[in-house]
C-alpha cells in the first residue's frame, strides 16, 4: 500500500527553521521529520511512498538524490572522480517525489498525486507530525467498516490549567492542562480508497483538503475515525520541535517504534 506526504507547505509557524528549508527538512535528533515519519510507516511494512512537494521542493529530492551519501562511509578520490561507499544504512524507501506547486493547497497536491497512486487503496499523512499509532490496527479498522476514508483522531492536552472559583475569588478546583473539552481532533494518518477522488473534481488548487473535500466526504456519511490514544505530536511551532528534540535525546521518544 502506497503512503502519501503532504510535504509542501510554507511552515511559516515555524519560520525561525523554515526560512532555509522546508518544514519536513527540519531535523530531530539529526533527522529530518520527514525521515523519522517514513520510518514509523517502515516499521510496519509500508515503504512506497509519494511525497508531495511544494516549498524548497529541491530541497528534499536533493537529501534523497544523496541519501547514500547522507547514511553511508565513503572515501571520494578527487582525482579520479571516484566515490567508494564503505558502509551504508539506508532503509527500504521506494520514493516518488513529484512538484506540485509552490502555492497549491492540499487538496490539489493529492489530486496531482493521482496518476501515481492508481486504483488501489493508500494512506496519507502530513509531513509534519509523529506518532506511536499501530498502523496494522489502523488499516484493519478501515477495512472493517467498508467508508471511503479513515482518519486518526487525537485527543490533544489543554495548553493551560483551567479555574473553577466562586463569585469572591476563592479556587473550587484547579486542573492542570486537563484533556481538551473532550474534543477529539484530526490527526493525519488516513487510509482511503481510491474512490476519494470523486470528491477532488475540477480546479483544486486552491482548496484545502480538510475545508471542502473532507467535509463533504463526511456529510456524505464516508468517514470514520479511529481514536488513537497514545502519543501524537506535530511540529507547528518552535516549541514543539525543541519538545520532540528534547524527548529523542533523552532516549524517550515514544514514535521510535523502529529498532
């Protein structure tokens, strides 16, 4: 089953990294996260993937056009034009990179993916969040209820503590970043049928996947959502990343799923 990246966006949350490079270049633990996101669909045996490029799109055909490079020891004679590779560690990657505009929105990135996925049934994702979702159990759950789509649904902590006080100030209750209201929230990671492409007629480029195809999928009683309940994280702004990095140096990255 092919995996689909979006990996073409702007990151301008995240502009004190971006500027130089696109988003899923930006790098944990020496990575970038768009690596560590192709390693979880590995380890589960799924290592086809199309990556959807946009921003600094050279950028990331430029690392896999090098990866050899990047994840091997070589000796290079000068002289000679000669690289000699001594060591590699590359993965299994089957990689399709294809542009898809530099100001496309999602829902035309995935239209122009098409003609690359066929027939069958793929996952998509963003190439900006990580997780320890089974995907076995994802895919078998997509099977199980026959829609056109499946999406993971997070439940995402409170940023802040919230105050229950009575009318002269006294605290009643104090809850630290408590779940948030029980709001269960879109987490990429979808499986879909082929099918979903009814819905990504005409000009796309402009339209969000999430705004227009996705809601009428939905209204049409074609998605259901599997409820993840572990870990899940995306980098939308600095502070994330220094929390992703800060849990891969200690050893205690939950998406590390891989040996």
């Amino acid at each position: 089953m092919k995996v689909v990246i979006f990996a073409g966006g702007l990151g301008t949350r995240l502009m004190e990294e971006t500027e130089a490079r696109p988003k899923p270049m930006v790098e944990i633990g020496g990575k970038p996260i768009l690596w560590h996101i192709m390693k979880i669909y590995e380890h589960y045996g799924f290592n086809e993937f199309i990556i959807c490029l946009g921003y600094k799109a050279q950028m990331i055909k430029e690392y896999f056009l090098n990866y050899y490079l990047y994840n091997s020891d070589v000796t290079i004679e000068l002289e000679k034009n000669k690289i000699e590779v001594h060591y590699t560690d590359a993965e299994s990657f089957k990689v399709t990179l294809i542009d898809t505009g530099l100001h496309t929105n999602t829902a035309g990135r995935l239209k122009r993916a098409q003609k690359y996925i066929g027939q069958d049934a793929f996952m998509l994702t963003y190439g900006d969040g990580v997780s320890d979702i089974n995907l076995h159990k994802l895919l078998e759950f997509h099977k199980s209820h026959g829609k056109l789509a499946t999406l993971t649904s997070i439940q995402v902590p409170g940023r802040f503590g919230n105050l229950e006080t009575s009318r002269n100030g006294i605290v009643k209750k104090f809850h630290e970043k408590p779940e948030g209201d029980g709001m269960w929230i879109n987490g990429g990671f979808f499986v879909m049928e082929s099918g979903i492409f009814n819905y990504l007629d005409g000009d796309m480029d402009d339209i969000q996947w999430e705004k227009k195809p996705l809601v009428e999928i939905a209204n049409d009683g074609q998605l259901a959502a599997f409820r993840h309940h572990g870990f899940w994280k995306a980098m939308d702004a600095m502070r994330d990343r220094i929390e992703l990095e800060a849990l891969w140096n200690s050893n205690n990255a939950p998406w590390k799923i891989w040996e």
